[in-house]
C-alpha cells in the first residue's frame, strides 16, 4: 500500500484529483489532500504522514508556486525522499517542467490509471520508468518519455472520491456538486489546448467519450445520499453533445434525482427540442461562450465556429422557456479593436444575459493563437509559461504589442457593471480610459461576487467563504513564497 498526498493552493474539488483518489483507493492505496498557501499548512503533515508519493495537479501559471514548494519539500529532513510527480493541463503540454523542477516524474494526459501504476511500483520498490502516460526522469538523471496508452470506457472507472476533500467542512457542506458526463472536446479553438491534447491521443482511441447515463445518474444518487447537495452542476465542456445521450439522460434525471442542475453548451449545438428537455429535467442556469460580437473575429482569429445567429438563437431559446443564462466573454483578443469590446457589452444586453462574464485573453504557449501573437509580433519568440499570470482576471500577462494594456484592464473591471446596468455605458467607457484604479476592481469583485452568488445558486456563507479562499488567486496576485 503506497500513500499518496496531493498539495494544491485553490480551494476548488479538483475532479481529476478526485477520480485518480478514487482509482488509487480501489487499487488498496491511501490518499489525502491538502490545501493551503506555505510550507508551514504543508510540512506539519507531510512529516505525520510521510507519503510514498507527492502529487500536484497543475494548471499553467500555478507551476511555479509547485516549483517553489518542492524546493522547499527537498530541504526539509525527511526519514524518506518522496518521490514527487506533476499531472495535470500544465506537465501535459510542458513535459519538459521535469527537466526545470526538481521532481521526479509528469503525467501527461489522463492520470487515474498511470497514478495507480506509479503506486503500485513504488509499493513493489520497483522503478517506475517504463508507465505509459509517464515521462520519468530516474537517478542518473535520464528521462524516459513514455507513449500515452489507448483511451478506455470510462464507466470502466469507480466513482470520485469526494472523501479526499470531505474532511474539509468548506468543502463537505458546500451546495452545488460538480459532475461530469464525459471527456474529450471535438473543437479547434485557436486559444485552447484541446486540439493539442486530441493530438496527443491520436490513434488511441474514440476521444470523445460518455458515461452511460445510468453511470452518471448512480453517481449522483451516491452523492445525494452521502452528502446532501441543494445543485448539480454539470461540469463538462459542452453538455449534451450527444443529442440522443442527452435525451435519454434528461428523462432518466428527472425521475431519479429531481434536482435542479447548472450546465454549459455551445450556441451553435442547441436546439428547441433540446432546451426544452433541459427546462423540463430541472435546469436553472445553462452557460455558453460569446467571446466576442465580431463576428469575424470569432470565426477567422478564434475558429470559434458560432455565428451570430446561432447567439441570439439560444438567447431566445433560453428566454423563452425561462432558463437564466450566463455567457463568457473574453477582452484582449488579437485584432480586437475597443470598439468590438463595447458591441460586445452591447451584445450582452440585447440578447438579455443573466449573468455576465468576461476574462482578459491568455497566450498559452503552444496554443495556436499564441503562435499567431508571435508571429505578428504581438508577443515576443522566447513568450513561455513561466510569464503567465495565475488568473483570467488578471492583466499581467497582456502586451502593448497586443492591446492597450490599460484601457483592456479597466473595461474588464467593469464590463460586467455595464451589462447589468446600459445606462452606465457611455460612463463605462469614459473610465475606461482612465489609470487602472483600486476602485474599479472594487467594483469589479462586488459585482462579481453577487453575479457568482446568483448564477451558482449558493447561499451567502458558502459564497463569502470560498471569495474569501480564493479572492488572491483569482485576482492574480503573487502570493508570498510557500
């Protein structure tokens, strides 16, 4: 048996942690997660418990804080060396994170099955060089880069394991649930990693892949009975892409579980027919991407794919059969001119959203879009990772090269105060080109706090906790070293 512990700084149930938790525990395993900030949350424990294993799943931007706790992991005097491995969307993209931090191994791609493999050779006193999934550096120094294996069914899989996070009150009592019916994005978004990763698994198996609906609907039972939850938010990238999945699902959801529930689509999947099922099975809030009202733009710099029409279609739609709708939308785009900003606001209004949304554009590195930055010289060559803020809503990352930092900074603070209130507008962009301002992220966490509170269906208490765990973080602000 092999104890594996998890460190991560968000206060957030990690789906993926919790799915590798569950698959180690049916293996025989042990595993503990750990939130916090420092080392001094962090060493107590590790001393007590002395995990085989280390593990952080990390987004891009969070690698260095990881990089910065290992460091100070291999300073303290332990009776054993963990061995410690990174998984998640950052090593899967950066592999090469293995040769900068002082780790030894990444996960690339999906991990539940690779993690349960690392546990069992570290149980054996085996080395684990030859994983799939795995590139491991051993202790000559060398790295083996292993092949990712062939994609399975993922009813194949034991449920997640919600304990891993239950032990924190914060998390056990929280209202909303999140589950997924699936994996896998069939789209080409210039700014994401999903095609990237498609790639990665080309030739090894169907990509996009459901649970069977009565997989999904035992989980959350399981759930419900265990835990208690007043919402289910399905957390899969586009809800219902399977339009027969989803209506056998629907059907099956509200003769069994009866909830009200939160999804996301996209604009141009949607139908009446569809829509309509999900009002009748109990949906309350359904979220779906504008990213910005130039069309053009969404089409030939993003390859969003969604036209206008397929927009105010699904407004209309939502409007109709009374399901609140909260759309993304995204500032700082290459090309995007401060006019296309405010159509955007505009178009937000028109189509009546109920709760809007906005993210300052991120260059990940090795994402098409960020090529494109590059070569218009938007971004400089050597642009990688380790220049990325920790937050969508943060502006540390934008280049004049790209966009007036400042004025996109501003509208973004108070895009949405400008959606909620359309008198405030020609206000909004005067402000807008003012200097960057303490008082307009007031404004902006204010109005993002109630937009949170209305759009997730939470009560005040579990809200003011998690702003306060996370306000840091999500306004991306450099935290004290751990």
């Amino acid at each position: 048996m092999a104890k594996v512990l998890f460190l991560q700084n968000l206060w957030y149930e990690y789906v993926g942690v919790m799915v590798i938790s569950g698959c180690l525990k049916h293996a025989g395993h042990q595993t503990m997660v750990v939130v916090g900030d420092s080392m001094a949350e962090f060493e107590p424990i590790i001393r007590r418990e002395k995990p085989d294993i280390i593990a952080f799943s990390l987004m891009s931007g969070l690698h260095l804080w990881a990089n910065d706790v290992v460091g100070k992991i291999r300073a303290l005097d332990l009776p054993q060396r963990p061995y410690i491995i990174y998984g998640g969307p950052h090593p899967t993209f950066f592999p090469d994170i293995l040769t900068k931090a002082d780790i030894d191994a990444v996960c690339v791609g999906e991990g539940e099955f690779p993690m349960v493999d690392l546990a069992n050779a570290i149980d054996r006193g085996e080395r684990p060089t030859d994983i799939a999934n795995l590139h491991v550096k051993d202790a000559g120094g060398v790295i083996h880069r292993n092949p990712v294996r062939v994609l399975g069914s993922l009813d194949e899989q034991p449920f997640p394991d919600r304990d891993i996070y239950y032990r924190y009150d914060f998390f056990r009592t929280y209202p909303t649930k999140s589950f997924m019916t699936g994996r896998g994005c069939p789209y080409d978004c210039t700014f994401c990693y999903n095609k990237t990763i498609r790639d990665i698994y080309d030739d090894k198996g169907k990509f996009v892949r459901m649970r069977s609906p009565e997989h999904v609907i035992e989980e959350i039972l399981d759930v419900k009975k265990k835990y208690g939850m007043r919402t289910v938010y399905f957390f899969d990238d586009t809800f219902g892409i399977q339009k027969g999945w989803a209506r056998t699902f629907l059907k099956i959801y509200k003769e069994r579980v009866g909830l009200p529930f939160l999804c996301r689509v996209r604009a141009n999947t949607t139908n009446e027919e569809f829509i309509a099922a999900l009002k009748d099975a109990g949906c309350v809030t359904v979220s779906f991407a504008i990213e910005t009202a130039n069309e053009e733009l969404r089409e030939k710099v993003l390859r969003k794919k969604i036209t206008d029409k397929h927009i105010h279609q699904t407004a209309a739609l939502l409007r109709k059969y009374g399901i609140k709708f909260f759309t993304y939308n995204m500032v700082g785009i290459p090309e995007q001119s401060m006019d296309d900003v405010f159509d955007t606001i505009r178009l937000n209004i028109e189509i009546g959203t109920s709760y809007p949304w906005c993210s300052i554009f991120h260059p990940y590195p090795g994402t098409e879009l960020a090529q494109y930055c590059i070569e218009k010289g938007y971004l400089a060559a050597d642009f990688d990772p380790d220049h990325l803020a920790t937050s969508f809503h943060s502006s540390a990352t934008i280049n004049d090269g790209l966009c007036n930092a400042a004025e996109i900074t501003n509208v973004h603070k108070l895009f949405q105060l400008a959606v909620y209130c359309p008198p405030l507008l020609p206000l909004v962009r005067w402000m807008s080109r003012r200097k960057p301002n303490f008082l307009f992220s007031l404004v902006f966490m204010g109005v993002y706090f109630i937009n949170f509170v209305r759009s997730e269906q939470l009560d005040l208490k579990s809200a003011f906790l998690l702003a306060y765990r996370n306000v840091g973080l999500m306004l991306g602000r450099k935290r004290k070293p751990a």
